[in-house]
C-alpha cells in the first residue's frame, strides 16, 4: 500500500545522499501551513492567545465537571476561536482505537491488537491501514486528535504499558509508528507521537528521574522518536510524566526546546500528558498546551500564562510561538477544511477484518513439536482456561477500547476514585472456543475454566489435544512485580501438560512472560492481545488456516536477573496506586538508563552474551525458510528468501550490523517480511539508515571509517556468516 504523507511538520531532510531515511512531501504544504498560522496569529487577541493553549477532560465523573457544547465525552477538549474559522480540538484515546471510557457514549469502536501484536508482524503497510481504520473512526465520532502513536522503547519488561507500545528496537519502532500515525493522518485528524521521553515504567511514572547520557538517548529512545516523526509526520508530541536529568520531561529545555524543536526542527505542537505540568515555566520548557488541565495542580497555561505574557517579552514571543505551532497542526492536517462530525457512518466489518488481519500477521508461534496445525478431524479437544468461552483479553488503562455492547466478561481488581475502572481486567466478544468450534465442527469440544487443576487435568486426559489459554493482564498506572503467569496458570499448565502430551498453550500476555513449564508442552503460542476478532485469528492459526509469519519485537528473558535492573527502581516504595504515588516521605526516584544505555534488549544480551528464553526476532513457521544471498554495496543490502517447506507462509528477512573495525556490537539496520507460496523465493532491497551505524558524540553523529559486518539474520540470535564492506567515515548533525 503507498503511503501518503499529506504535510512536513517533523525533521528537516538528512543532507546525507543514499543513506537517508527521511521521507518528506514537498516544504511548500508546510509552508502555507505556516504562513495561514501567522497570518491568524496576526488577528488573535490577548484572550485569544489563550485558548488553544489549554485543555480540559470533558468526563462528568470528574469533581465540578462543566462538559462545553461541542465537547465530547473522551480524553481532551481544546476550545476552538469561531470567529477566526480556528476548530476547538477534540481528542481520544488512544493506539489502539476509540477509546471506550467506560462506555459513556454509549457506542463502541473497533479494538486493533495491542501495539506488540502489531509489532510482531514487522509490516509497516499492516500499520498504515490498522491506523486508517481507526483515524476513520475517531473522524466519524466527531474526534479530530488521536492520541495514538505510543513509541516508548521496551527498557523493562514488567512496564505495565509495555502492550502498548512497539519493541525494543528503534527502527523497527520508528518505521511502524511512523506508518501508524501516516494511516491515522490519511483522514484528516491530527495524531500524536508519545511519551516523549525515555517513559520505561509506570511505577512512580511522575517521579522517576531518568539518568542517561544524552549519546545514548539519541541512539535508542530518540531515534526511534525521530525516525517515527520523519516518516509520520504527526501534528503533536505528547511529553512524558518522567523526569530527564531532574527536569520534568514536559518542562525538559534539552528533550523540548533543543532536541524535538531544535536538533530536530520540529514544527507541529508539543501537547501535555494529562496531569503532568509542573507549572507556567514548563511553557519556556518547550510545552505548548496544557492537556486535561483538571488533572494538574492548577491551571497554568490560562490567565497565569497571559500574565506572564504582558509582563515578559520571553514569556510574549513564547506565547506566540505555541500558537502558531497548534495552527500550523490544525491548517496542515486540515482538520478545519474537513471537519470531523459526530454521527459518521463506520463500516465495522471492514473494520473488524483489518484488526483480524492485524492478528494473523503478529500472532507468534514459540514452540511446535509436531501438535500444531491441529488436524480439523480432531475427534476431541479440551479447551482450559483464560475466559476462552467468552473473549479475548484487552490491556486496560487510557488506552481500553471496547466494541458496542461493551465487554464480553469483567474482572474488577479493586481500587477507588474517578480512574478505578481502569482497574478492571476486560475480554473482548471474540471468543476462542466458539472458533474453535467452528473450525472443528465434528470433534468433541470441552470447556473447563482452570480454577480447578483437578477438574481441567481430568479433562484433558480425556482428549486428544488440550489447548490452555493462559492470560496476563497490564495496565496504565501500574507495573507487573514480575513475570510469572498470575493466579496460579503456571501450574495449571504443568498439570495439564503432565496429562496430555499434546498441551498447546496459548498466551495473552502484555508483554514477555517467564514459562517454567515450557519444556512439558507441546506448543506454544504467543497471542498478545488480540482485539476485536482476536478468537478468529488464534483458532485460524491453531487449524493452519493461517501460517504463522509474527516474530518477536521484544525479548523474552530467562530470568530477571538478566535484565540492566533485576529490581524495578521504586517498587518497593511506591504505592500500588494508580500512577504509583510515593510513599509518605519519599519523594526521589531515580533510574539509571546508564547501565544499558543504547544497548536495549537484543543489544543488551549480546553485549552481556546472555541467552535469552527467545530472542528478538524469534517465530517459527508451519513450512520451512532459507535465508541467503546477503550482498552489501555501500549502504544498503540486498537478500533472498526461499520457502524450502511444502505450506505457503510469510517470513521475515533481517540484517544486522553485527561489527565495527573488530569490535561486535548489534544493531538492526534492515528487514522486509515477505509473503511466499511453497517452493517460492524473493529478493529484496533494504537501505541503510546511516544513524544506525554511527554514534552520537560532541553534538553529532559519527560514523567512523572502516570495516563493518553485516548478517542476515533468522533472529537476533541465530545469524548468518558475516559480510564486510569498507565504508568511509562520516559525521553530520540532525
């Protein structure tokens, strides 16, 4: 699928030659863009200035809650300047869809997979259409602004927002975000890139203090910011509730004013998270709007700021600058010449395709001794577990959307106050054993829910094929204390696999999980969460219908302590809140991003030489792969690859930096996924992102001249021979 990128509000073009990756549409749509902000700026009062520079969270739950005419139930409301033609900015949650809010609009929206679902397929066109699917239907529920693009590299696996971000990686991230956030633009909305930056966990998320240098952070988190806004191009970043270097990252000069704007040349608006603005100096900062402003302390970025405005010419041209940078969104995205009303009409099966098609591409397959495909003559099948009669899980927080009907089952896990249905495990109406049934229509099919090992054992030993879904359930606001499957499914799983040699299990995990019981079973199935018609596409894995082609975008460690922080930073005084508040008198919280620095995930265990319970990159097939023929001239690298096996499957080519002038390092610098029928083969060409193989040091990349090696690579930890090329040096800024 071509991908149109309708505006330039990102980075300025890289003057590198071959080796630049910045897609750009001509500067002459970001120019009139800017000259429309300037010539509206030049008719805006005072007052005016003030208006688009602050939001409120148009919920009736919230204490004193006014909902403005034209607001929406949802996440954000920016009044809009009718007299200047300026739209009020309506916005929702989040990357995986319209936000369900409870269901307070009495509607429902179509739930893509979970953002490591979506990475698991390693195809940015599968992202620029799961993202057009839901900017369609934000537009036609009246949203324009779509908080989506969630891009925070993977640092910890325990990070309860870990489901919705992408990898650990930061081309792969970038190219799949960026991808996103072009599909959400198609239809006229403005989307987000967030959290930016350097947001690893929900523990103490408003008070952690994030230690890192800064080559480093550009080299990892950064870079997969910037790849994603070049090939994006969102209309607004939203700043993170951590702090960088003791600065809060919404009031961050160095990640706002002089990385984002300066380094980088962004243009389009910098937004808050909600309840994450320190004060009126987080405007000089870089900040540009005020989001959700109830959430916060006070009301900064009105009168306080207006005030500022008249008595400080630094705090005046700020002012103006913020304004112009939110226009320039609004005219670029033309969300004011093609304005979102509610009431559009949505076709959902569409739409419930392309979240299916979504879940075939990113499904996993880990392990297979012989058991999967499942024969659809199976005589009998015991099905266990993980509220497989009844739906598929969904991680909650911000992000939980929901089908009309709301959720097939609920699980409340406590809590109080205006945020404690976030606190509710929640299963779409896709159920498995229903799929299954209806693949399977002759076989004896069984159900047992697992809270009895002795009821499921029993079972299981009664049938050919016992099928356990195990389920682990995260949310925004709070941290997993470690990787264990939850309540108990561990040993349901050894149970049932000592019972029936022919155990698959299937995971709906949020993230990597530990499996104790891995060498008992016969297969295993990594499903992440699966959205809408996530029972469809596991039961059409399961039978073969679908040839599993996800590989991991995450690594799944064999034991804590082979992470850079076996021990969460604050879990153990953080309270389990929502947000995770210190406990009484502690107020410092800090992490140190300096022990792995850019090595994150792969690149870490490489470093470390640590074997990994499966490796980047990892997913086996129902057919067979050859990879070959890596060739490398200058920069960029082509490869082939064959389908050796007897079943049409998708596979996907990776290369790796893998060597510098002698010295092993790891980095993924290419990939492309492939479609091929049995017996077939295919050539592709990837181009090399210089950054990847430079470093950041005094102000610039670098990249030192010499030899470098190349691997193609089945995962980050099964490569192919190494190929060398010279290359000469280079070092250019942003």
């Amino acid at each position: 699928m071509k991908r149109h990128l309708p505006f330039v509000l990102g980075c300025a073009a890289l003057a590198l030659g071959s080796g630049a990756r910045a897609q750009q549409a001509p500067a002459v749509d970001l120019a009139a863009a800017q000259a429309r902000a300037d010539a509206t700026l030049a008719k805006m009062s005072a007052d005016d200035k003030v208006i688009l520079t602050h939001g409120i969270m148009p919920l009736p739950f919230l204490p004193g809650a006014k909902i403005p005419a034209g607001a929406i139930f949802g996440a954000g409301y920016v009044a809009g300047i009718p007299r200047l033609g300026v739209p009020a900015l309506t916005e929702t949650d989040a990357s995986l869809g319209v936000a369900w809010v409870g269901g307070l609009r009495k509607d429902g929206a179509t739930a893509l997979p979970s953002g490591l679902a979506q990475a698991a397929s390693w195809n940015p066109d599968l992202l620029y259409r799961g993202g057009a699917m839901i900017g369609a239907e934000a537009r036609a529920k009246g949203f324009n602004v779509l908080l989506a693009g969630g891009v925070n590299l993977m640092r910890d696996p325990r990070n309860g927002r870990t489901f919705e971000y992408l990898a650990e990686d930061p081309l792969l991230s970038g190219d799949l975000v960026g991808a996103a956030i072009a599909g959400i633009q198609s239809n006229h909305i403005i989307s987000t890139i967030k959290h930016f930056a350097l947001n690893g966990q929900e523990t103490g998320r408003k008070y952690v203090d994030v230690k890192i240098a800064e080559g480093a952070a550009r080299e990892s988190d950064l870079l997969a910011f910037q790849i994603g806004i070049e090939k994006g191009q969102p209309g607004a970043v939203m700043c993170a509730y951590n702090r960088i270097g003791g600065a809060q990252a919404c009031a961050s000069d160095w990640a706002l004013n002089k990385v984002l704007k300066g380094s980088w040349g962004y243009k389009g608006f910098v937004m808050s998270d909600w309840g994450a603005v320190p004060g009126v100096e987080a405007a000089l900062g870089g900040l540009d709007q005020q989001s959700g402003a109830e959430l916060d302390k006070a009301l900064y970025f009105a009168d306080v700021l207006k005030a500022k405005a008249g008595a400080d010419k630094a705090y005046a041209a700020r002012l103006d600058d913020m304004n112009r940078r939110v226009l320039t969104a609004i005219y670029a995205t033309g969300i004011d010449k093609h304005p979102a009303q509610p009431g559009g009409a949505i076709d959902f099966a569409a739409h419930a395709q392309v979240a299916e098609d979504v879940a075939r591409q990113g499904i996993v397959l880990l392990k297979n001794n012989g058991a999967l495909p499942l024969a659809k003559t199976a005589a009998s099948i015991a099905v266990i577990g993980g509220y497989a009669d009844s739906g598929v899980l969904a991680g909650s927080g911000s992000s939980l959307v929901m089908g009309e009907g709301g959720p097939a089952a609920t699980r409340s896990l406590g809590g109080d106050g205006p945020f404690a249905a976030l606190m509710q495990q929640s299963y779409h109406r896709s159920s498995p054993l229903k799929a299954i049934q209806a693949l399977a229509p002759k076989a004896t099919i069984t159900f047992r829910d697992g809270r009895y090992i002795a009821d499921a054992v029993a079972k299981a030993r009664q049938a050919q094929v016992a099928i356990v879904f195990a389920t682990e359930w995260r949310t925004e606001g709070a941290d997993q204390p470690d990787l264990s499957l939850p309540d108990g499914q561990d040993a349901l799983i050894a149970a049932v696999a000592a019972a029936n040699p022919n155990t698959i299990v299937v995971l709906e995990t949020g993230g990597p999980v530990m499996m104790p019981w891995l060498d008992k079973v016969a297969g295993v199935v990594e499903a992440w969460y699966p959205g809408a018609r996530g029972g469809e596409a596991i039961a059409s894995v399961l039978f073969g219908d679908t040839n599993p082609g996800g590989r991991l975008p995450v690594t799944f460690p064999a034991s804590l302590d082979q992470l850079p922080r076996p021990k969460l930073d604050g879990a153990d005084w953080v309270e389990p809140n929502f947000g995770g508040d210190p406990a009484p008198g502690k107020d410092q919280l800090h992490a140190d991003y300096d022990i792995e620095g850019s090595d994150v995930g792969y690149r870490w265990f490489a470093r470390k030489g640590y074997k990994p319970l499966f490796p980047f990159g990892f997913g086996l097939s129902y057919t067979s792969f050859a990879a070959r023929d890596l060739k490398v001239s200058g920069m960029s690298a082509s490869f082939t690859l064959a389908n050796t096996g007897q079943r049409a499957g998708d596979d996907v080519g990776q290369v790796y930096l893998v060597r510098r002038n002698g010295q092993p390092l790891q980095r993924l610098v290419g990939f492309k996924r492939m479609s091929l029928a049995a017996g077939a083969s295919q050539s592709a060409t990837v181009t090399f992102d210089p950054r990847l193989l430079a470093d950041w040091k005094d102000g610039r990349w670098t990249m030192p001249a010499g030899d470098y090696g190349f691997a193609l690579g089945r995962s980050a930890a099964d490569l192919g021979q190494v190929v060398t090329v010279k290359l000469p040096a280079r070092s250019w800024k942003d």
